[in-house]
C-alpha cells in the first residue's frame, strides 16, 4: 500500500466523509462512540484523513486526532474488516507522524485487553502510564507515546555532554538492577564520582519492557523510578529501521526480549551514545560486531574500570615493583575477564571468582584490583578492600606456580602491612577462600592468625608502652611489662612495625657500604638505584643476609639493627642511618660453607664474600628480616650529636655498635617522624 492512497477528508459533505463516519459508527464498541458534529469539526480542522482503495476509492481505514498543549493525540484509528492484514492502520500511523512533525509528539490510549499492544511497539510508540478507562467495568488503558520534534534542544545530547561527559545506555536488566538493589556491580553506577564523569541514559524501549510486567503496582513502581534516568533522545525513525533491519540479519530473535534487545541497541547506536551496559553475556559475547556502529559493549563493572581508567591514567600505569622486572598495575576495562580464567582455581566455581572481581572493579573509590606481571607473564592477582573503617580486607590473594611464588606470597604480605599503615588501618584481614598449605604457612611466618574461616594481623606503626597496646585493643590478654622478653619481643613482631618502649632487646648500628645498600634499601619512590641490577628473587624477599668479620663477635639474635651507610668518598657524600631491621639468626662459620648455605638469600656473590673473608678461617653470616625505610635519613652530624647525649661517647661506626635503648627509640623516632 503506498501512502499515496491516503488523503485528508475535510469535505464534510463528500462521499469519504459519509464514508469515515458510518465507519466509525459500525465500531462504535471498541472505538467509543463519537457524534456526526465532533467528525465535522477534525475535518474542518484537517485532522481526519483516509486510505482509499486505488481503482474502486472505496475507503479502507482512517485516522482523526485532535490537537492540544502542542502534542497530537489519536481519537480514532479504525480499519475496514475487508482491508484487515494490509498493513492500513501501519501506514496512516506513518502519514500521521511525517504530517505532525512540528508537534511535540503523538499520543493515544488504548484498551490493555484488546491485545495489540505489538502493533503500537511496531510503531515506535512506547507505553508510559496506565490510567483507569471510561468504559462501564473500569477496563485499565495504557497510554502510549511517540516524540517528534528533534530539533528541540531539550530532546538532545546536549553539548556540553559530548565533550565533557561520558554518554552511556543501559539496558532494562540494569536499570533493574538499581531500582531493586539486587546487583552489586550494577548498584555502582550510582556513585557519585561516576555521575561526575558520566551521563547514563535510558531507552525509550524500556517503557516497552516495563509494560510486560506482571501486575499494575510493578510497572507503575518501574516507571517512576525511570525519571532518575536520562531518556535518550529518539532522532530519526528512518536510521533506527535501518540499524535495526542490520542487527537482525546477525542476531536470531527467538522472543520478545531478544527483540527488546535488539531495539535499546537500536536506539543508543542512532542515539549517540558511545557505550552500551549490560549484563546479557550473549551480547557481551559479541561486541566486536558493534564496533562497526561506534557502539562499546560492556558490562558495569568494565564501563566504571574505564571511567576511572581515564580519570586517573597514572593509576593504571605499570609500576616497577621494587627495582625489579617485575610490574604492578590496576586491572582495566578491558582484560577483567582475562584475569578471571588466569587466576581460577580448579575446584573453584567461576561464578563466584566473577563476583568478587566484577564487584571489586565496580567501587574503585573503595576496592583495588593488582595485577603483578614480568615480561607480560601473570604471576600474582590481589584485591584490596578498603570499605571497613580502620581495616584493610583481602579478599583475593593469588600467585601462580613457578620458581619465586613463595618469595612473591611475603612480599605482597609485606607490602600489605606498609600499605594499611600509610592508609592508618591497624588490622589486615584476608578473606580469600583458595588457600593452600605453602600460603598458610607464609601467613602463619608472617604473624597472621586464623579465625572463623579468615587470616588477621593488627599492626601499628610509631612507639608505644604496652600498657597503650592493650588499653586500645581491649586485650587483657596481652602480656604486661613482667620482663617476660620473649613474650614482649613476639608481640613486637605480631605488631609489626611497631616498637615497644618497654622491650629490653639487644641494639646494634652497622655500618653498610654503599654499594650494598642501594641494592637493599630503596628509596621512597621505591625505585632502586642504578648502580646494580640484582636478580629479582632476591629483592623481594623479606629475609636477607648479610656478610661481615666475625670479629668483634658482639652482634646476638634476636635483636635490633640501625643500618649506617658509610661515607661514599666518590660522591662525596657524608655518612647517614637510613633503615632499621631484626637480626633473626646470626651464624660464624666457613666463607664457602655460609655461602652455600645462604645463597638463596642476599645480593652476593661468592667473589663479594671471597673479598670479604681474605685470609680469614671464618666470618659471620647474620639473617634479618622486616626491613624499614626511614622517612628521614639522620645524618652523621646528628648521629654524633645523640651519641653524645646517650651513649656519652664518640660515633666510632667501623665495627657493629652496641646502643642503648633510649638511642634506639631515639634514632628511630626522628627517621620516622614521630
């Protein structure tokens, strides 16, 4: 049929308006019923028009609307029986909307049990509220409406959110998702820092969708809550009939979902919106075939990865991990799922890994997802969950088999402790739920302790009595100040990287040379020196060893150790105390011996230790562990100065020197800032 057969009827005495009315009296039941004199003044008004049979003019259907507050509204629109499946009331609908572009939109009301409800959603009209109908019984009509006007400014993306925002649509499930509250992935779009940065639209599809609920009270609650959305504007009804007759050529549409899917894809593409959430995994299976329309896939937790991504670049940046090959990044938008098949565990469901991940990526004002890698090799994956006051939670702690995963496991503990003290967070807790026997025992090396299920360790940072620790941990429990060393010396290592004021234990200051200090101590940046470049193992290690003269044999375990750098005559550079350390074992014996039995440890090779040994039958090997940066190095001249309020003597630091517990605590204080 073409449009050419429809024609307006405002000759209210000719044959087609005779025509027109008697049809509308036959229909009468269904239509309502409308007097000669209301037709007589739509025709008056060019607001009634007709398809006419091509040879025989006999007329097939019309159309009579009325206009008011710049929306156009359908009175009738009623097709002869004999014209049914002609697609007759189709084509007056279009000849209707090319003719009343000028208005706001068009609108109808139509009877929810006459069931054609698919034919007005084959027009383009979407169904925004349901009102109760005039008829005798109260039978309930669903109004439903269709823009034009797409010149108006209120009915585009406006410009300044093109340029400064990210436009975004999402689908139906999500929306769901944010009205009941029941998907922490998608629940995360409602942040605010995200609606800082981007603009979330609906489709008007999703009235569409709604109108299938189940009862009045649900698709009413579901339509108001679609104001806090943005409704994408509809721009032109010629390009949307295109995408969509393209988007069916490569997706089967089995059902009515399938096709509401199909039309919010439909509507963002001709829209204008860069990016698509969902959570269909179909349709996430295949956006790469999107990218022919300019349209991104993706699931919330991706979109909110890449917004955060954008707006924080150097986050996401490789960082090195301590002077070795080794990097560590946030994870991005675009390898999430990646990561999920890397790091799965075999008896573990995949579901739940997704979960974790998916939720964690979602709240990056709160969570932090690391990936460690070498060489673009996966070897670790951890998450950081920062939403626990004075807590940091670990839910995901993972490394891969391979010849440092155990040297990695206490490194990242390690860092885990340094991390939760900047941040002021005096317990760690780890919730993951693969652990195996090897990390176990590293937790358990590293002071962590089990409780219904997770692994906890509270650490603190500065000085304290112990009767502070115990006043702020309400732990009666904790020993008191009974000269029970090593009680007191434990919990000073379970507290970690704290020291307490009451503990009587062994002090020393060594004196480290240069060179082997820029291999074992790093700067703030943590970026290592340039001088060496040592193998990775060995850096990441808690523990290490280091080599001297047996003689003088003052230096005991367990104790604590002041690392002196000594005067670098090349650079001119003045001696300072920069870290501190626990001595864990000090052992005297052969060179080639204590090598041997430490090789695995350290930064020396047997020609360093050779150097070190001379002529001499033994030297000393000692282990310390628990390194500390100072935030400020003390210099040489303030070193001298304290030695000469404590210790009443000079700074003589060629050999180890046995200190005071008032220099320590004084020493450590000031390279700390406390």
């Amino acid at each position: 049929m073409s449009l050419l057969d429809i024609q307006p009827i405002n000759n209210i005495n000719s044959e087609e308006f005779h025509s027109a009315v008697k049809l509308g009296d036959d229909n009468s039941k269904t239509l309502g019923f409308l007097p000669k004199m209301a037709f007589e003044k739509y025709a008056s008004e060019n607001q009634l028009f007709g398809s006419f049979e091509k040879n025989t003019k006999e007329l097939q259907g019309y159309l009579l609307y009325r206009v008011s507050y710049n929306k156009v509204t359908i009175v009738h629109c009623c097709v002869n029986n004999s014209f049914r499946g002609n697609n007759i009331a189709y084509n007056l609908i279009q000849y209707l909307k090319n003719n009343t572009k000028q208005y706001d939109g068009i609108k109808l009301s139509c009877r929810n049990d006459y069931g054609i409800n698919a034919f007005w959603e084959k027009c383009k009209f979407v169904p925004i509220k349901e009102k109760v109908g005039r008829s005798k019984k109260g039978l309930p009509l669903t109004v439903w409406w269709f823009p034009q006007n797409t010149n108006d400014l209120l009915s585009q993306i406006s410009d300044y959110e093109l340029k400064n925002k990210t436009v975004a649509v999402i689908d139906t499930n999500i929306f769901l998702d944010i009205k009941e509250e029941r998907e922490k992935e998608s629940l995360a779009l409602n942040s605010d820092w995200i609606t800082s940065e981007a603009v979330l639209y609906v489709t008007r599809e999703i009235y569409v969708e709604i109108n299938r609920g189940s009862t009045n009270d649900i698709k009413e609650a579901n339509r108001k809550h679609i104001s806090n959305f943005q409704l994408l504007p509809f721009r032109n009804e010629q390009d949307f009939n295109s995408v969509v007759s393209g988007l069916k050529k490569e997706f089967k549409l089995k059902n009515d979902n399938d096709h509401s899917d199909i039309n919010h894809l439909a509507y963002a593409i001709t829209g204008g919106a860069a990016y698509f959430i969902t959570r269909d995994s179909y349709l996430l299976n295949n956006k790469t075939f999107f990218i022919q329309y300019g349209l991104i896939l993706l699931r919330p937790s991706e979109f909110i990865t890449y917004i955060d991504e954008i707006t924080q670049e150097a986050k996401y940046k490789p960082k090195r991990l301590i002077g070795t090959q080794i990097n560590s990044s946030c994870i991005t938008f675009k390898n999430i799922e990646q990561y999920i098949n890397i790091f799965l565990k075999a008896n573990e469901k995949k579901n739940v890994l997704q979960k974790i991940i998916r939720d964690a990526v979602s709240f990056p004002e709160k969570f932090e997802v690391v990936s460690i890698t070498r060489e673009e090799k996966n070897l670790a994956l951890v998450v950081y969950d920062r939403t626990e006051e004075g807590q940091l939670t670990i839910p995901i702690i993972r490394a891969l088999k391979g010849t440092i995963k155990s040297t990695l496991i206490k490194h990242l503990l390690y860092k885990a402790i340094l991390t939760s003290l900047k941040e002021n967070r005096t317990l760690i807790k780890i919730t993951e739920k693969q652990l195996d026997n090897e990390f176990e025992k590293l937790l358990k090396d590293a002071h962590f302790s089990v409780a219904n299920s997770s692994w906890s360790k509270r650490s603190y940072k500065g000085i304290k009595q112990l009767n502070e620790i115990n006043a702020e941990n309400n732990e009666q429990s904790n020993p008191k100040v009974d000269n029970n060393f090593k009680n007191n010396y434990q919990l000073e290592r379970q507290l970690f990287p704290l020291k307490i004021f009451d503990l009587e234990i062994p002090t020393f200051i060594v004196s480290i040379k240069p060179q082997w200090a820029e291999q074992l101590f790093y700067d703030k940046s943590e970026e290592k020196l340039s001088l060496f470049e040592p193998t990775y193992e060995l850096l990441l290690n808690r523990e290490n060893v280091y080599y001297r003269s047996a003689r003088p044999q003052i230096l005991k375990a367990p104790s604590r150790v002041l690392w002196y750098i000594s005067e670098n005559k090349s650079t001119k550079t003045k001696g300072c105390i920069c870290a501190c350390s626990y001595i864990d074992e000090v052992f005297i014996g052969k060179p080639k011996k204590l090598f041997k039995q430490f090789e695995d440890l350290g930064i020396y090779e047997w020609s360093d230790i050779a150097k070190t040994a001379g002529d001499k039958e033994n030297i000393m090997a000692f282990i310390f562990s628990d390194t500390e940066l100072f935030e400020k190095n003390i210099s040489l001249k303030r070193i001298e100065t304290i030695f000469s309020d404590f210790e009443r003597k000079k700074f003589m630091p060629l050999s180890p020197i046995k200190i005071s517990q008032k220099t320590f605590l004084s020493i450590y204080a000031e390279g700390m800032k406390q």
